[in-house]
C-alpha cells in the first residue's frame, strides 16, 4: 500500500503526525520564550511548561473546525511547512525518515507503557509487599507525627510507617483518604524539624495533585502517549513539580534549611540508596534553590505567557 495514501486516509495516522510536530514547534517557542524572558520562578516556568502538552490537541481539533479543506493538495502548497516534504521524502524508492518517525513513535510508546501504565497496575494488583509490614504509628513516634501534624494543620491527613530500616520510602497518596507513607528508617535519620519539613512537602503534593490543571496534564499526555516531546516535558513537570512542592513546604514551615538538610542526609550522604548521577544531580539542584531561596518577581508574566501561545497557535496553523 502507498504510505502517501494511507496517511490521507487515516485520521489517526494525520492525527500523530501533525501533534507530534505541533508539539515539537511548541517547545521549541517556549523554551525560547523562557530563555528570553529569563523566567527561573519554578511556579511561572511550569505555565510554559504546560504548552506544548496542551496545545497540540487542541490545535489539531481547532484547525479542522476552523477549515477543514487543509488535508486538500491546493492548500498544502501554500503553507509554511508541509510535513510530507520531509516524511516521504523518498530514497531509491524507499521513505527513510517516515520510517525513522515509526521508531521514535514506536519507542515513546513502549516507554509510556513500561514506565506509566505497567507500575500503575502492578500497584493495583499488589497493593502489599510480602517483605514490608505496614504499621500504625509506632508509640515512640506517634506524639512526634501528631505534633507535626497539629503544627502543620493537617490533622485531616493520616501518616503510615513501612517497618524498614534499609528501604527509603517517602510518598504520598491523594483520593478519598489523603495519606503520607514513610519508612521507620526515614524518621531514625531526621531530627524533628526535619521530618516536618519533608512531611510538609508531601502535604504540598497533596494540595497540588488535586489541582484540576495537573488533571488536564496527565489527560493530554495519555492522549499523546506516542509523542516523544510530551514525555520529555511530562518528566519535566514531574521534576518540576518537586521543586514547588519544596518552596512551599518551606513557605509552611518557615525553614527552607530543614528540608535541605533533610534531602542532603536521605538522598546524598544515606548509604543505602543508590542514585545514578542525573538523580544525585536533580536532587543537589533542589538542595542549592532552597539554600538561596530567591523570589523572581516577573512583570507582564501572563502578557508573555500569552503571546507565547498565540505565537505557537498561529506558527502551528501554518504547518501541515
């Protein structure tokens, strides 16, 4: 079957192509845009962040119901860029970079799988490890955890030990019972003052995944399950996402100090964990803002944010 063909006569396959270069077009602008305008505040740089995850389903959608003649021959001629020029350009009879998208499409999609869908099952189906005892608060740290707690005002919240000296485990989960998990081995290594400000960023998770717009995020991504650039910018919201958990952890407590404190004795000088040098890395960067811990005041954010994304829209109309 040609290929040429079957891309016109496929919805799906139009649908793929075109958002995987939306998006591509859409980071690139706001990276620049960012770069321009300097913008360093972690929660300013998320909105950017978000575009090219949100725009290019939208802009699909939007384009064919504004005119639904640009799959017409006629029309491709007079755009800015026409993707077949590139896709099927063909080679002693054969497309090269068609089927060189088919791998990068290919990998994102396992990747998605293996790294999102599959550990979300594998959680469902066994919620309880054989090796790790859940317990209630011991006696010897509940007055600790309650206080914490009373002084984070967030009684509502429930904190559960995994009875593990060698397994670091700090997480929370968000539904109809919000709640912390932490290993025993993470309250032996923190003083107070610690441990309240790394519960005070998992009460900040808490708040922010109830957000409607992280809601929207995860939505678009599983709908771009296959775009290479919704995964680079999906783990960077997720890192992202560390970093304003920390400000605002230590805009409760008042002591951005602890919690560096706190990730420098779990995660750099703590001998049972293992941590590549990108991880070791995103972790000494978190520790360096919240020793300096400087506000970034930007003015006309929001005039900037939107001429980013009308520059994007219009960009992306003209690409076919």
């Amino acid at each position: 079957m040609n290929i040429y063909l079957l891309y016109y006569n496929s919805i799906p396959t139009i649908y793929i192509i075109e958002t995987v270069f939306y998006a591509l077009i859409a980071i690139m602008i706001t990276e620049r845009s960012i770069m321009i305008w300097q913008i360093n505040d972690p929660y300013k740089k998320q909105f950017f962040h978000y575009i090219p995850i949100l725009i290019p389903p939208i802009c699909f959608f939007l384009y064919e119901t504004i005119n639904p003649e640009r799959m017409n021959i006629p029309y491709r001629g007079r755009a800015l860029f026409d993707i077949n020029s590139i896709l099927f350009y063909e080679v002693f009879d054969l497309h090269p970079f068609f089927y060189l998208f088919l791998l990068i499409i290919f990998i994102s999609t396992l990747i998605f799988i293996f790294q999102e869908v599959l550990p979300l099952i594998i959680y469902k189906f066994k919620k309880n490890d054989d090796n790790l005892d859940t317990l209630s608060i011991p006696s010897k740290h509940e007055s600790t955890i309650q206080e914490i707690l009373k002084d984070l005002k967030s009684d509502s919240i429930s904190v559960e030990i995994i009875d593990s000296d060698q397994i670091l485990l700090i997480f929370s989960l968000t539904g109809k019972m919000n709640k912390i998990i932490l290993s025993k081995c993470v309250i032996d290594i923190l003083n107070k003052n610690e441990l309240k400000a790394v519960v005070a960023h998992e009460i900040a998770h808490i708040r922010r995944n109830k957000k409607y717009i992280l809601i929207f995020i995860y939505i678009f991504r599983i709908l771009q399950f296959y775009c290479p650039v919704a995964l680079l910018q999906f783990r960077r919201i997720i890192n992202l996402e560390e970093i304003i958990c920390d400000k605002i952890a230590s805009d409760i407590t008042q002591n951005p100090q602890a919690l560096a404190r706190a990730l420098y004795k779990l995660f750099i000088k703590n001998e049972n964990v293992n941590r590549d040098d990108i991880e070791r890395n995103k972790i000494l960067y978190r520790i360096k803002l919240l020793r300096f811990n400087n506000k970034q005041k930007i003015k006309y954010f929001y005039a900037k944010l939107f001429l980013t994304l009308i520059s994007i829209v219009i960009i992306n109309y003209y690409i076919i």
